[in-house]
C-alpha cells in the first residue's frame, strides 16, 4: 500500500532526496530507483510525490536542475545538489538523528 | 532505420554533453533560455514521459505485458491530473516570480547605463539640465499663479462653490459693492440655489485700553461677521468655539474671536485665552475661540484675516454688508445670478434698484477678464518655452542617437528588445528631467519671489505648494517622455544589418529620421518666431502704455504733505490751515531750485465725497453718482501739473470768491449735463458752488475700470485735516535734493507744521505699469531663450545634416563636383528648411498677435521689423551652420573619404 500519508515518510521524504543527490547528479527516476534499492522496496513512495519533493527543493534553492541524456541516450531532466542544498543536508540529517534517538528511547528502552 | 534528422540530433547531443561538462556551470547558466510558463509546464511533461517510459521498460525487463507495466507504472507514479495541477501552480509562481526579479535588475541596469552615459558627456548632460531647469521652473511658477488665481483660489473645503452675493450695475466693472442688509435678508431667505449665507463687514476698532491719557489705543483691523460664516467657509476654530445665532442678538454679552496672527502677536499664542475678557472700542468682550491660520474673507486677495478680530454681525441692523453665500451642489453661478435677479424683480422698485442685476459670482468669475487672459498668455508662453526647449534637446539626443546607432543595433541583436531599449531611453532621459524639475522648483520659487517683488499685486501671494511641487514632477516625465524617447521611435533603425555593417559612418539615417529633425527644426523656428512677434507687441503696446497722455505730466512732479506739528485748535484750524497752506506756498515758490508750487494733492491720489445735488436736477442726488474724486487745490494747481481747462476759467484770484468756485473734469460734465452748459451751473458740496471751469479727465495709464472712476471736481482748499495738507511741486531737482530744499523752507516758514511725507508722481503710476511691464518683462526674458535655444539647436540640426553628407560630398567632389556649386546646393537645402520653419512661423506669430489683441486690452498689430530682423537671424544661423561642415568635408581628400570605416 502505497505511504504517501504517511506523515512520518512525507516529512522525511526531502532528507532521502538531498542524501540520494549527495552521490552526484541523477535523474528523477534515476532517485526513485535508487530510493528504492537503498531501502529494499520497504518504502514505497508515490512518483508524482518524490518530483513534488524535487520541485520543493528547488524552489527553496537546495538543489539545481539542468536538462542532460540518460544513459540510453534520452533527454532528462538531472538535479544537482547546490551549496545550500549541502547545508540543507547537513542540517536534516542532525534533526533525524536526534528525532530517531528521540523515539528509540520511548520504543525501544535501554 | 534511423533517419537522418536522429543522426543529426546525435552529433548536436554529443557537442551539447561535450559543452556541457567542460564549461563551467555558472557560464552554462548564462545561456540558458529564459523561464516561460509555457516551457515550464513542457519540461515538466517532457520529465513525466521521460519517467514513465522507463519504468515500463523496467516492468517490461521483469517480465510484465506492456499492459500491465503501463498500467503499473501509473499506479506507481499517483495522481497524474493532481500532479499536473501542482505542476501548473508552480510554474505560474515562478514565472510572476522571476518577472519580477528581472524587471528590477533591468531598472538597476537603466540606472547604471543612464549615469555612466550622463557622464560620459557631464557639459552635455549639464546644459540639457540647466535649460530645462529654467523651463520647467518657468511653467511650475506660471502654473501656481494659474491654480491660485484661477482654478482654486480660494483655500476653503470645496472653495470654488463660494461666491459673493452681489447687486451690480453696468459700468462696476470688477467693483464690487455692498448690499443692503434688506436684500441680505430677502436674498437669504428666498434663494433655492444658494445656501449657507453670510456677511461681513470690515473695520477698523480699538483694543484695550489707552497706553497714556489723552493717547489712543491701539487700532486693530476687526471683521463683524454672521455666525454663519465659518459654516460658509467649512472651518471650525482652533480653539474654543464659533459664534451661535444668540451672540449676535442685541443685548447678548460680548463676545470675540481672535484671528491666528493677532493671537500669536498680541497673546502669546496661549490656550489660556478662552474666556478672557478685553476691552475693544471701550466695552468689555469675552474670548470665545481662535480661528485656524490662513483665515482670509472669501476674497481671492484677502489675507488681513489673521490679523484681525471677529465680532458677531447682527444682520437686523441697518446697512450695508458684504455678502457670500454657497452654490447649491450642481447649481452654476450664472444660475444663481438668474435667481437672485428674479427675487430682486420681485421687490418693489425702489430708486437705487434702477438698472441693477443680482450676481452670484465665484473667484474666479471675479477675476477681469483682461488679467485671466494675462495669466493665461503667460502661462501658454512658460508651456511653449518648455516646448522649445524639448525640442533643443530631442534635436541633440536624435544627434546623439546616431552616434550611438551602433550600440542599440549591437543590444538589440543580442536580444534586446524594442521595449527594452525604449525603458533604456526613458531612463536615461529621466536621469536628464529628474534633476532638472528639482532646480526647476528652485527657479520657480525664485521666480515667485520676483512676482511678489516686482509682478502686479492680484498675483503676488503665489504659494509654491504641493499642487505645483506634482507639476514639476509631471512635467519632468512628460518632458522625458516627448524628448527622449519620441524621437527615438520616429528614427527607429528599419534595418539592424545596415547598422553593423557600416557602424553609423556609411549609411546616411533613415527617412524617417531626416523627416524627425527636419520636423524639429521647423516646430523651432516657428515657436521662437510667436515668441518674438508677441513679445514685440507686448513691449511696444507698454511702450505705447508709458507714453499715453494721462491728463497731466507726472515727471518732476511731486507731492509735499505737512502736518502740524502739535494738535491745532478745532475752532482756529478751520481759518489758520487755509492761510498756512497759502503761506508754505509762497514761501516755498520763493526757494530756490525747487520751481513751480500749487496747493493740493497729487492727481489721482484724491479723496472722494460726491456732490450731494445738482441744481435743476430735483434737488436729489443724481442715481449712481457715488464716489467722485475730490481735490481742494488753488488756481496755481492746473498749471504746475499741467491739467488743461478745457471751457471755463480756474479759480478767481480771491480766496473769498473762490471757495464757492468749483471746476469739473469732461467725464463728469458729460454725465451730469449731456445736454446743457455746465458752465454757470450749481453743484452742492456741502454749500452750493457755481461751476467755472471745466478741466481735462486725468487718468490712470490704461485708465480702464468703472466709470465712476473717472469723476472728478476740484474745489478751493479746505481746511486742514489729521491726514494734514498738500503741496504740489513741479521741479527739476531729484528727490532727494528736493527732500532737503522743502525741509529748510518749511521749517523757516514758522508757521508751525513739519514735512510728514514727499511722494513722487511717477510712483503713483507704478500700480498701472506693474502688469503689463511684468508681462513684457516675462516675454522678452522667454524671448531671448526662445531665440537662443532656436538658434542653438538649429545649428546642431543642420551641422549635423550637413556633416552626416561628409561621404557623399567627397564622392561628388572625386566625380569632378564644383564644390562651390555644391556649397550653395547644400545651404540652399538648409535655407530652404529654416524658410519653411519662418513661412510657417510667421502665420502662427500673426495668428498670436491677433489674439493677444484681442485678450489684452491695448495690445495691436505686429511687429514688422521684429520678425523681419530674427527671420534673418534664423537665416544665417542656418547659413552658417551649414557652410562650415561642408567647407570641412570638401577639405578633406576624397580619397580618404572614401576610405572612412
């Protein structure tokens, strides 16, 4: 069933794409896939909510797009990470670390 | 299987990848195509097939029919109409977004260009900003006293509804009567088109109490009026409250308003002087409430407001009062006036309503007719100054503009666009404007300064206020607007190729740009020429103004006054003022260096009592003889101020007999004997007098106005009054010798008086020259720019053509020309230019001589010579202007002509 009301997810959805971008220029679907084998299929994400997150992204600056060919050589449109989006990154991921530390400690007590 | 167009697209797509990776990403950017909406909304299609072909090819390499990948990939994807809706919202957001973003770095880059082509050329930019300061400073003045005098003059909440409530007869003029308190109550109460009446009346009352006995108190001006008349203005007090219908009832305790100015002045501006009571004219009042500043009467000109104390006007009483009233919404004046004359019809006719209208005139139907086309001309002069001016320099910045054909042929293929460029212009245009409206209200504040020192007093109290600060502002864009970017459109490079191959030195302009300057030089001459032929005419007419005969010859005249020099004994004074002034007279005529004596006052300077009956005219004051002015002189006085007797004889040489002796001007013969011999005739002064002479009419210069002004007699002196007695002088002296000589003699005289004042007779005049000297002197000054700025910008122009022609002339010139046949070919071109500019110039000059004649009174004709002579400065302006240029390029080597790049 597909998560995308899944506020846990949805909030964290921009963290997965800054840290997928953060391996170098892809794709949209090139994200979706590489989503997808990171995590084994184990969350699946809705397509039009991941470009959704994209253009989010881009709008605030974090990332920045430019039109290239896919490996079977089609045009596609490749997201980068900017030195915002970096920042961005560095930034969410300390918020995920303490939020998971957060709740480990109520699900999980030592 | 793959056709050609793919390989093609493969070998581009190879190079894009190969730019791609080897420029750096902030050059790339620099090349991207800007941000549509629409290109937005494709990418994010394009992006969308992009995504689901792949997929499907993935669902196909697992094993799926390519139903079901389909299938499954739309599945997996979500809600595509959803999505195209976001997809759609946001490219609308980023659009409006970067519009607005690009549309300020675009004004940030006119800015920048503008500064650094203004200093480029700081002479140029300088000059252009200096004339146009001038000008718009000269339109920004002209339109304050057109606003003040004419569009809004009075300062009052919807002022242009007040009017005066009037009772006129033919013949006022701008004179404006009283009315009687009768009326005043009739008017009010049966008027449907007027509402809000009030009245006033105006005196002079004593404040507080005497300084020393014996002494006088102070005199303050106080104005009685309604207590509607703060409702007429729409104003309330500053401070306390208004006067109530019961204050002005008979018996009710005092009461008083002070005026801003007198409050300040006198009571130190405190709060604390509601409810404190001051004596005025010896009874106690109490202060009710002080009025706001800038309280004048509902008169354009009447500012004593502030000065002066209001006391409650009890309509009831007998006589007359100044009346105003508002216009009902909707409701002309003129319509009122129909009303108040159908009431005033209504009335019994009494004698004094023989011949009288009721009038309901506003400010502006109070000003003469012959000052508001004065105004009017004026300010149509400053606009046409202004105009000039705009051309001079749309002239130099076409010029310019060709130098720089270059430069907007180089922006406009990399993608400027026309409206781009024209913001360019504006902008540039703007830099020059901007700071020229803002020197321009410095010239316009000097200039108001000047018409409050020099101009005629009906426009004097010119405020430069916020409405003529937005003027300035407007006219500085408007002026930007028909300059700078007017000519550019008009002389719009047709063909962008021309201009970057041959770079602005091998192609002449195109059509429409020689039409452009070709139109300016023409729409200049003509300008300058109405300006000349009007200001030709105006100064001759003052000139013609300066030299009418007014009567008498005001030169070396003067007017001694004396007063005694301690209070004379009312019962002596009557007997010994007589005999003094017969004494100073002689003993004065004895001085020498000092000339002609004659006892009385200066012409036109006269008090006005009117006789009160004529014999054989039933004993009654005849209707309408109102105020006639009355001099006391002695038989000397026609002869030193050299006043023609036109029948008749002066005063007989004893006094005795002369007191009852009374000599008339023409006027008032003609009006009170149109069909006998006044001669012989008697007249009732207080006693009757018998008429012996008849004098010549003295008058104002332009002596226009009601008639009744006009009216004068003369009788033998009478006594000497607190305003004391005059002395006429007729000497060669100067004054100030004069001054001295008159001083001594009286002093010796002994006979108990001291020289109080000596006025000069030309001073008098002043008031009469003032306008039409103010409006000669704004003419020639607007004149001379005119011609000047013409002049300058002819030359450029035609320089500028000639120049532009420097290839062809040495072509001509190679191919075995005459180049002086060729010189006079090129001048004839220009001289026919200027001809044309002067042909046109001239009806349009005589059209504007014949409607100045027509609005000014006095004003006639045209100026020949005038227009003759700067016909032919124009010439030779073009004359010159054209020769030299072409005396350079025949100079020059054909050869090398040939080679310029």
């Amino acid at each position: 069933m597909p998560r995308d009301s899944n506020d846990l997810l949805h909030g964290t959805l921009d963290l997965l794409v800054l840290k997928t971008l953060s391996w170098g220029p892809m794709h949209g679907y090139g994200i979706t896939k590489w989503i997808e084998q990171a995590t084994k299929g184990e969350l699946e994400i809705l397509d039009s909510a991941l470009y959704k997150a994209l253009h989010r992204l881009e709008d605030a600056g974090a990332i920045d797009t430019e039109w290239g060919l896919s490996d079977n050589n089609r045009r596609a449109k490749y997201y980068s990470l900017t030195a915002r989006g970096r920042q961005l990154l560095r930034a969410e991921t300390a918020t995920w670390r303490r939020f998971v530390a957060a709740v480990s400690g109520i699900v999980e007590p030592a | 299987m793959s056709p050609p167009s793919a390989a093609s697209s493969s070998r581009r797509d190879d190079l894009m990848r190969d730019l791609s990776s080897k420029l750096p990403r902030r050059v790339r950017r620099l090349f991207r195509l800007p941000l549509t909406r629409d290109r937005m909304l494709r990418d994010a299609d394009e992006e969308t097939a992009f995504h689901l072909a792949m997929r499907i090819s993935e669902f196909q390499a697992a094993g799926m029919s390519e139903e079901e990948a389909l299938a499954e990939a739309l599945r997996r994807f979500g809600d595509r109409n959803e999505f195209q809706a976001h997809a759609r919202g946001r490219a609308g957001r980023l659009t409006r977004r970067l519009t607005a973003l690009r549309w300020l770095e675009e004004c940030g880059q006119d800015v920048r260009l503008a500064l650094r082509q203004f200093l480029h050329a700081p002479a140029f930019g300088s000059v252009v900003v200096l004339t146009l300061a001038v000008c718009i400073g000269a339109t920004t003045a002209m339109y304050g006293v057109v606003r003040h005098l004419l569009l809004s003059p009075l300062p009052y909440p919807d002022g242009n509804r007040i009017v005066s409530v009037e009772e006129r007869t033919e013949g006022d003029g701008d004179f404006r009567w009283q009315i009687s308190s009768e009326l005043y109550r009739v008017w009010a109460a049966r008027s449907h088109t007027l509402e809000d009446f009030a009245g006033y009346q105006w005196g002079i009352h004593a404040i507080g109490e005497p300084s020393a006995p014996g002494a006088a108190a102070d005199s303050i001006p106080g104005t009685r009026v309604t207590p509607s008349f703060l409702k007429l203005l729409r104003i309330r007090p500053a401070l306390g409250r208004s006067f109530l219908p019961e204050d002005s009832r008979t018996g009710a305790p005092g009461v008083l308003l002070l005026g801003d100015s007198i409050w300040r002045s006198r009571f130190g501006g405190s709060r604390e002087v509601i409810g404190q009571t001051v004596k005025l004219d010896g009874s106690p009042r109490v202060i009710i409430g002080v009025l706001p500043p800038g309280l004048g009467n509902p008169l354009p000109d009447g500012e004593h407001g502030g000065q002066s104390v209001y006391l409650p006007l009890n309509i009831d009483s007998k006589g007359g009062v100044d009346a105003f009233a508002r216009l009902r919404p909707g409701v002309t004046s003129s319509a009122a006036s129909r009303e108040l004359d159908a009431i005033l019809h209504t009335l019994p006719d009494t004698g004094s309503l023989n011949g009288a209208h009721g009038a309901a005139r506003t400010a502006q139907d109070r000003v003469a007719p012959d000052r508001r086309h004065g105004v009017e001309v004026v300010f149509a002069a400053a606009a046409g100054l202004l105009l000039v001016a705009c051309a001079d320099v749309a002239g130099l910045l076409l010029i310019r503009g060709w130098t720089r054909r270059r430069e907007f042929a180089i922006r406009q293929a990399i993608g400027a666009g026309r409206a781009r460029l024209i913001r360019q212009l504006l902008a540039e245009s703007l830099f020059l404007t901007i700071p020229a409206g803002a020197l321009g209200v410095g010239v316009a504040w000097l200039g108001l300064r000047a018409v409050q020192a020099e101009g005629p007093p009906f426009i004097a109290r010119t405020p430069l206020d916020n409405a003529a600060l937005l003027w300035t502002l407007v006219s500085a864009v408007a002026t930007a607007l028909i300059f700078g970017v007017t000519p550019a459109i008009l002389s719009w490079e047709r063909s962008l190729e021309d201009a970057l191959r041959n770079g602005g030195t091998r192609v002449g302009e195109g059509r429409a740009a020689t039409r452009a300057h070709a139109t300016l030089v023409i729409a200049q001459i003509a300008l300058s020429l109405v300006f000349l032929a009007t200001a030709a005419v105006l100064t001759r007419s003052f000139v013609a103004l300066v030299r009418e005969p007014i009567g008498y010859e005001p030169e070396g005249l003067y007017d001694v006054i004396v007063k005694p020099t301690s209070p004379m004994k009312q019962n002596v004074a009557d007997a010994a003022s007589v005999s003094i002034m017969r004494t100073l007279r002689e003993a004065l005529e004895k001085t020498p260096g000092l000339g002609e004596v004659a006892v009385g006052p200066l012409p036109l300077s006269a008090t006005s009592p009117a006789p009160t009956a004529v014999e054989g005219l039933s004993g009654v004051r005849p209707s309408g003889l109102v105020a006639t002015e009355w001099a006391g002189v002695n038989r000397e006085y026609f002869r030193v101020a050299r006043i023609a007797l036109v029948r008749g004889r002066g005063f007989d040489a004893d006094p005795a007999l002369a007191a009852r002796e009374i000599i008339i001007n023409q006027s008032l013969a003609r009006r009170l004997f149109p069909d006998r011999d006044p001669l012989g005739a008697r007249l009732q002064m207080g006693e009757w007098l018998t008429v012996v002479g008849i004098a010549a009419d003295t008058h104002m210069p332009g002596g226009v106005g009601p008639e009744f002004f006009r009216w004068q007699v003369y009788t033998s002196p009478g006594a000497m009054n607190e305003n004391g007695g005059s002395l006429l002088v007729r000497t060669q002296s100067d004054s100030s010798e004069l001054r001295r000589l008159v001083a001594r003699a009286v002093e010796r005289a002994g006979v108990g008086v001291k020289v109080h004042d000596v006025r000069q007779g030309t001073a008098m005049l002043e008031y009469a020259y003032r306008a039409p000297r103010f409006a000669m002197v704004i003419f020639d000054l607007f004149t001379v720019l005119a011609v000047a700025l013409a002049a300058v910008g002819l030359f450029g122009i035609i320089a500028h053509l000639v120049a532009r022609r420097t290839r062809e002339i040495g072509i001509r010139v190679a191919l075995g020309a005459d180049p002086v046949a060729l010189t006079k070919t090129i001048v004839g071109q220009s001289v026919r230019l200027v001809g044309l500019g002067c042909g046109l110039g001239l009806v349009a000059a005589y059209a504007a001589a014949s409607t100045l004649a027509k609005v000014v009174p006095g004003v006639s004709g045209t100026e020949p010579v005038a227009l003759i002579g700067s016909v032919m400065i124009l010439i030779i302006t073009a004359v010159s202007a054209s020769v030299i240029p072409v005396r350079r390029a025949l100079r020059v080597d054909p050869i090398d002509t040939l080679r310029i790049e």
